[in-house]
C-alpha cells in the first residue's frame, strides 16, 4: 500500500495526541508507511473560525520548534512521527499552515482531535475541533473530526481505536467531495456505531452572573441538555445509548428545498 501522510491537529490537552498517535501506531500494519504531523493550535484560539494572520516570524518559530520529535515517537512508537508543531492560531488556520507550509506534499488525511468533551447538536457551529476539519474538506483533504464526549475520567483509548479503524476507511475508500466526518465517542463502556444526523438545538442555555473584586458584574456561560427531547436518530441518541456517533457533515450550508420558495420573493425585493 502506498505510503500515507496524516495531519492531527491536537484541539484539547497535550496527552490527546500521545493517544490519538497510540491508534495511529496500530494502523501501520495496515498502512504500510503512516506519517503524522501534530499541529498544535493555540489554546486561546480555539474559535472554529480563522483569521488570525500569521507572520514569517511566527511561521520560522513554528517550523524550528520540533524539540518534541524525539519524546514523540518514543512515547508512541510511531518513528515517522513528524513531531509537534505549535501553531499560534485557531485550529482551522493550523490546518492551512500545514497544509499549504509545513508539509511538501499534500496530506491524504487530516484528523481533528481528540477533544475532551462531546461535539454534539448546535454545538458542531461553534467547534473549533470541527472547523479544523470542515477546513481540510474546503482544501480537498479528507477530515475527520473526534471528540470524546466527557470532559471526566479522560480515557482516549477507546476513541483512538475506533479512530484508527475508521482513518484505515477513509484511507481505501475515500469520502464523497465536500463532506467531512464528525465523531463522538461516549465515557465509558460503547455497545457500537451508530451513523446519526447533526441534533437540533436540546440544550438549555444557562447564564451565571458573578462580581469581580471591584464589583463589576461579568457572565459565565454554560449549558444545560433536556434529554429528554433527544431524536432517536440524532448524534445525542447514540451518545445516551453508549455508542460512537458517526455523523456525515457537509461544506455547502446552501438550504435547496428553500430555493424555489424564496425565489417568489425576488419581485418584492427589487430595488
């Protein structure tokens, strides 16, 4: 099999690529030849979105900072680990910078993760482990992005089996143009795969105001989820019921069955 080359932009903790690497390290048999280069966004940046410009300065810092090349590999037993790459910027943007600076040639998969903590619903908007990968899909790169959904008892062993089984996947079969795969991965015991919709909005919004030493008041932002409204052939379905939830998603946002209806407002709307 010919040799393969994979970006995994690390979006959580600095362990997540040690195990995500773990199932790469297992897929050699399989591959042949696998090449990893982990690309390390910054941890402030985790906005799906990019944007942050990147100086020379800032790219020479990124392509002489592999001082973790050595520990890398040995902690994986992956030799043809490139190494970690910091990239100060959000995740979508590290993933151009690989693809388009730190490798010579382009890369036959990008993996996103592995998060601690799910990735699930509306959610999806607002992920930078998401954007990563719906950014590799925009450049022709196959994507999958992966998250655990627990930000407890992290154990990524599990989401780095399936992960590895699933890159073997993409890797033979390809994906359709477009579409990238987003991946759930539940705590715990998982009883199988399940292929799931993106969830319609089921959380609660939940706002707690608090005062800061000079009594300014600031807002902390979380969330709270109703499951008992969960769709069954949602991605929380298959979460709740200790499944891998393995959902298709697509770059173009463009709604068709709206076309034709909004077309009937064009006279209205002539200036």
């Amino acid at each position: 099999m010919s040799f393969k080359k994979i970006v995994v932009p690390v979006t959580g903790a600095a362990e997540d690529a040690v195990a995500l690497a773990t199932g790469f390290a297992a897929a050699r048999p399989f591959s042949g030849h696998v090449e990893a280069l982990f690309v390390r966004p910054d941890p402030r940046e985790a906005a799906p979105f990019g944007g942050m410009p990147v100086s020379a300065e800032v790219v020479q810092q990124i392509i002489q900072n592999a001082e973790e090349l050595a520990a890398t590999q040995a902690s994986t037993g992956l030799a043809n680990a490139q190494g970690v790459q910091d990239a100060f910027s959000p995740p979508a943007d590290a993933v151009i910078l690989a693809i388009h600076h730190l490798l010579a040639k382009r890369p036959d998969l990008v993996v996103s993760g592995i998060n601690p903590g799910g990735n699930l619903g509306e959610n999806i908007v607002y992920s930078g482990t998401v954007a990563a990968a719906m950014e590799a899909t925009l450049h022709g790169v196959p994507a999958i992005a992966v998250s655990l959904a627990s930000r407890k008892q992290l154990d990524f062993s599990r989401a780095a089996e399936f992960v590895q089984r699933l890159a073997a996947k993409v890797l033979n079969d390809g994906l359709p143009a477009g579409v990238m795969l987003n991946v759930n991965v539940p705590r715990g015991e998982v009883k199988g795969v399940r292929i799931t919709r993106m969830s319609r909005k089921i959380s609660q919004n939940v706002i707690h105001e608090q005062k800061d030493p000079r009594g300014r008041p600031y807002y902390w932002l979380d969330e709270t989820v109703d499951l008992g409204q969960v769709e069954p052939d949602s991605d929380y379905a298959a979460i709740v019921a200790h499944e891998i939830s393995l959902t298709p998603l697509q770059v173009d946002r463009t709604d068709y069955s709206s076309l034709n209806h909004l077309s009937a407002w064009l006279p209205s709307l002539q200036l």
